[in-house]
C-alpha cells in the first residue's frame, strides 16, 4: 500500500538548514495499523506530513497504492489527499460553525458528491462511530472524545486507501483514548490500512506493528501482540 | 461556485462578525453614495443650463455685424458693416433648405404713453418668424404677421410688465399706445419664461420701423432658426457656410470677427455638453477615489478574516479542497459583502434623490437625477471593486500550507 525509499528530507533555519529524516525505507501493506514512534525531533510529524502529501520530500520514492507521488501540483496534491488519504488530528480540527453531520460531509463535498448522498453517508459513518444522535450538533456541543469521533468518521467518509493519525490521543484522557483506539481497531479489523502517530507506549502497543524513529532513522521495526483497547473501555 | 454550502459559509463568516461587516460594507456603501449623488449634481446642474438655454430656440442662429478690425479686399480696416434687407433675402434664397425660421431685427428704444402712464421700452422691430425663433408666448392677441410687414402697420405686441405698466387692469388689446408720439395699435401680449426683463419689450414690424427711422432698409441683426433635423456637426457646418457667404458678400477677412459673426446656440450647447462632461468626469474621478478607500477597507477586512480562518483552511485543503475552491470561496463572499452594501449605498441616495430632486429648481440646477445608464454602471463597479477587492486576500488564502495552518504550536 505504501512504499518508501531513502527519503530524505531537511529544512532551513536560517542560515544552517536541519536534517530531520536521514533516509527511511519503509513498506506498509494493506489492512496493517501501523504505530509510528519516536520522541519529538525524532522526525516522526515530518514523515506523517510527507505521507500525507502535505509536505515534500527532498529525495527518495514515495508510492502509494501504486501511483509514485512526487512534484505534485496543488491541485493535483489536493486530489490526492481527497482520494488517498484521511487525517485524523490531535485537536480534531473540526470546522466549528458546522454540525457533526456537515464536518462528515465535507471530504465528500469536496468529492463533488451531490448533497442528498452526502448527508445520507455522513449519517452512517456517524452511525458506525456511535454518534447518529448528534448529527446536528456543532462541535462546542460535543466532549473531545465525541469531537475525535466525528473526526474519525469525516476521515472515513471518503473512502480513503489509508487512513493517518497524528497523535489522535494527545489531547484526551486515558479513558476516552481507549475508546477512540477501540473504534480504530474496529475500523482496522474491516480492513482498513491505517498508520499512527503516538509517543504513548501504550496507545503503540494497540497496534499490530511498532516503527521507531529517532534522529531521522528507523532504530526499530517490529510486529507486536496487539492489546485490544476493549478491555479498558 | 452557487451551491448552499457555499452561501451558508459565507452567512456564517458574515453572522460572527457583524460590527466589522457593517464598517467595512458602510465605507463602500458610502462611496456609492457619494459617487450616485455626485453624478446627480452635475446632472442637476446639466438640466439647468439647458433650462437656461431653453428659453430660446436651441437651433437658433445669430448674424451681427460691427466694424472690420483687419484690411481686405482692397478696403482698411474700421470700416462698418451694415446689414440691409437685401442681405436677408439673400441669405433666404442661399439656403432654402437649411432655415426654418429668419426674421431680421432692428432695434430702437421707445418713450411709450397710454392715457396718463408712460415708460420707457426697448422695441425689437422684427419679422412674424421671430416668434418661433425667440420661443415667444402669446398669450393674448396675435403676433405681428405677413400682412403687418407689407403695410407697414403701426402694431405692436408688448409684454406682460408692459401691459401692466401702461394698462393696469384695463385690456390693452385693440387700444392705440404712443410710441415717441406714434400711435401703434396693441395686438397682442407675451410673455417669456426666460426672464421679466425681456416683459418689458416690445415687437414691431420691421418695415413699420424701417419707415419711421428713415425710410431706410437697414437692419441691425439677423436671427434664424435652422432645420431642426439637423445634428451638432450638421449645424456647425450650416453655420460655417453661412459666416463664409455672409464675410465674402461684405468683404470682410475670413478670420475677421468683429467685422461680422455667425453666432450658432448649437455651439454654446456644444461647450457646456464638453463643460458637464468634464464636471462629470470630476464627479466620478472623486467618486472613485472614495470607493478606492472601501475597496481597501474590504480587502482589509478579508485578509483580517482569512488569518483567523488560516487553521480552518488548512483543514480544508487536508480533506481535498483544491486552491481554486479556496480562491472561490473568498472571492464570492468579497463580492457579497461590496455588492450588498453598495446596493444600499445606491438605494440610499436614489431615494433622496427621487425625495427632494424634483423640488430643487434653481436657474442653475434643477431635477438632480440619475438615470438607469448610471445604476447599470455602478453596479458593474460593485461586482469588479469586489472581486479586486478578494483578489489579493484570496491568492493568500489559497497559498496556506496545510502543515502549518495544522501545526498545534
């Protein structure tokens, strides 16, 4: 699903620039939950952002789904993002001033899907992550774990090949981050590919593969037990 | 680019920040305002002049003579010219097709008495024509006419502070005034919208007049009006014709105009069109500027609104929004903000407009108005001034990078 090789890339501060990834090799097949881990600096925002052709890599090959991904344009970069990928954000990043079911409906809107089958899916996505009841909500309305979840289905709501966490847990309390990791299992059982972003071991360890990054490098690559998050919910 | 969800951002973005979409919409509003009333001045002041100039025929053409201020033809300079009644035929023949109307004047000044009043008049000795050529409304009698010219008739057709001057309340129809001792039987009264002065004349015959001084067929001026089919451009070239024949006949230099001058209204009219055309052009140089300042205030206000939205575009782009989608977006909620509030600029002052623009009637400005053409104009202004507006905000808009409008420090 996902392929990458010698990815490099470094910034500039100022007048000495910053190298932050040193190289990745690194494949993810279909239906995997993969954690990605590393303290902050380690690189690990900066491959989530390439992954998610939010940001360019200096030099490596990037192919996902079997299309290589590289000088997209923004249009171009847009689609993409539209058809490969969903993010899932630690502050949800839900638009504020629209309801649950309208925050789900926008990837689709952007899909140009006509009004009547956009609602009718946002309805059930909300319904799959246990929110139908608070379709109409705004965001204020609703605790940071149900924001998480309206996030959660608005990543769905288009279909994505691959869905992209980055630390979706960060801003909530242990409880509630067993919950949306019990609902990220969920959606990883029905065969989703799905990668997260955390620096929490055991948010890490409720995935089946652990990727460790430090200094711009892979230092650990490893298949796990996976800990179901059911049992603490 | 006119689905529901567009508009409804728009109202949203509009909704939260009500105060600051009612300052920026006011500055735009009020530069249409001013732009509107502006135009309408110049108008107003428009329909003024014309409705000075009205009082005439605005075909009307003059020919007066003086004396030669350069030697030609074998003649010095100083020499006068007189214009007889030969002259005036002349002309009549020359260009049957091009006059409407000619009557030759011929001043004089009148000690008039009836009875125990007298006063003293000016007296314009002319040809029936010169009803139509000098608008003269008759409003009791008749005008002097063909048959007043052959007989030399002692008629006189005085006006309105005339007739109450000599008259009081009686009817001066059918009674015999004296004019420098002469008897001449009132025909008629007139009056003139243009002014009181010109009540206080009094029309003759020509060939009445003609008589008395002299037996003479000296006239001092010629008036007439030409075809009334005829454009700007048509008249003056008329009017040139006529200057030249008339300056070959008495032998005067081409460029000679106090020797002789062919005086065309269509000229005078041709100088204030170019002289309300450069006021209007004023009014809306000014116009413009003021609107420069709301467009400013607009975009201001849309750059303002896309920094606190950076994050939400950011998010946006995340799931699929392509940079035109973005660029659209502002644009059109730019060109709601402009349109709306200049519409209620344009409402504002067409109503005052409509309100007190009929009552305003000064010689110099009456009825400011405007017409359809200009609403057309401004709206059109509006749409652009918006989009010019959003241009640069958008391109901004359109040009934030996902990473970092997401990025949570």
């Amino acid at each position: 699903m996902i392929e990458i090789k010698d990815l490099h890339k470094s910034y500039k501060m100022g007048s000495n620039s910053l190298h932050v990834l040193k190289g990745i090799n690194f494949k993810v097949e279909e239906g995997e939950l993969v954690a990605i881990m590393g303290s902050s600096g380690s690189g690990k925002s900066t491959l989530l952002n390439i992954l998610g052709m939010l940001d360019g890599a200096d030099s490596g090959e990037y192919t996902l789904d079997g299309v290589p991904i590289k000088n997209l344009s923004e249009t171009k970069a847009a689609q993409y993002r539209n058809k490969f990928l969903g993010f899932i954000f630690q502050s949800f990043n839900l638009i504020n001033y629209k309801s649950a079911a309208e925050n789900v409906a926008l990837p689709l809107y952007y899909q140009k899907v006509p009004r009547k089958e956009r609602q009718e899916k946002a309805m059930q996505y909300l319904e799959r992550v246990g929110l139908k009841p608070w379709a109409g909500h705004l965001p204020s309305e609703l605790s940071g774990g149900q924001k998480q979840r309206v996030a959660i289905a608005r990543a769905m709501a288009a279909e994505p090949k691959v869905l992209l966490a980055d630390e979706p847990t960060g801003a909530l309390d242990s409880k509630t981050s067993y919950e949306v990791m019990d609902l990220i299992q969920k959606i990883n059982d029905e065969g989703n590919t799905i990668l997260v972003v955390t620096h929490e071991e055991d948010i890490a360890h409720m995935c089946k593969r652990i990727v460790h990054l430090k200094d711009g490098l892979i230092v650990e690559d490893k298949k796990v037990e996976q800990v179901r998050a059911e049992q603490y919910v | 680019m006119f689905d529901r969800d567009v508009w409804q951002e728009i109202f949203n973005t509009l909704k939260t920040n009500k105060l600051r979409t009612f300052l920026t919409g006011f500055s735009v509003g009020w530069a249409i305002f001013i732009l509107v009333m502006l135009l309408a001045s110049v108008n107003g002041m428009q329909n003024g002049f014309v409705g000075q100039f009205n009082d005439d025929a605005t075909n009307s053409v003059f020919v007066r003579t003086g004396t030669t201020s350069k030697a030609y033809g074998g003649f010095e300079a100083g020499r006068r010219i007189q214009l007889k009644n030969d002259d005036l035929e002349y002309i009549k023949q020359t260009f049957p097709k091009d006059i409407e109307y000619i009557s030759a004047r011929y001043y004089a000044n009148a000690t008039a008495r009836y009875k125990s009043e007298t006063g003293s008049y000016s007296v314009q000795a002319t040809h029936p024509g010169h009803q139509a050529i000098e608008k003269t409304l008759v409003v009791a009698g008749r005008y002097i006419n063909e048959a007043d010219i052959v007989n030399k008739a002692k008629v006189a057709v005085i006006g309105r502070k005339v007739a109450e001057d000599l008259f009081k309340t009686e009817d001066p129809l059918g009674k015999f005034v004296e004019f420098n001792g002469l008897p001449f039987r009132v025909i008629g009264i007139f009056t003139d919208d243009g002014d009181d002065n010109a009540e206080r004349r009094i029309y003759a015959p020509v060939s009445t007049y003609q008589r008395i001084y002299g037996n003479t067929n000296e006239i001092a001026s010629i008036a007439l009006t030409y075809n009334p089919n005829y454009d700007l451009t048509e008249a003056l070239e008329f009017s040139e014709r006529l200057e030249i024949l008339m300056k070959r006949r008495h032998k005067i230099a081409p460029e000679d105009q106090a020797g002789l001058s062919v005086w065309n209204y269509a000229e005078a009219f041709n100088d204030i069109s170019s002289f309300t055309a450069v006021l209007k052009g004023i009014g809306i140089g000014v116009g413009f500027l003021i609107l420069i300042a709301g467009i400013v205030g607009i975009g201001n206000i849309m750059v303002f609104t896309i920094k606190e939205r950076t994050k939400e575009i950011g998010v946006r782009k995340a799931l699929g929004a392509r940079p035109s989608q973005i660029v659209n977006l502002v644009l059109l909620e730019s060109v709601f903000i402009t349109a709306i509030s200049g519409f209620v600029g344009l409402l504002f002052a067409w109503m005052i407009l409509a309100a007190i623009g009929p009552m305003i009637e000064t010689p110099a400005f009456s009825n400011p108005s405007v017409n359809l053409s200009t609403v057309i104009t401004a709206t059109i202004i509006l749409v652009i001034a918006g989009v010019l507006a959003g241009l640069l905000p958008a391109m901004k808009a359109a040009n934030v990078k996902p990473i970092v409008a997401l990025s949570d420090k």
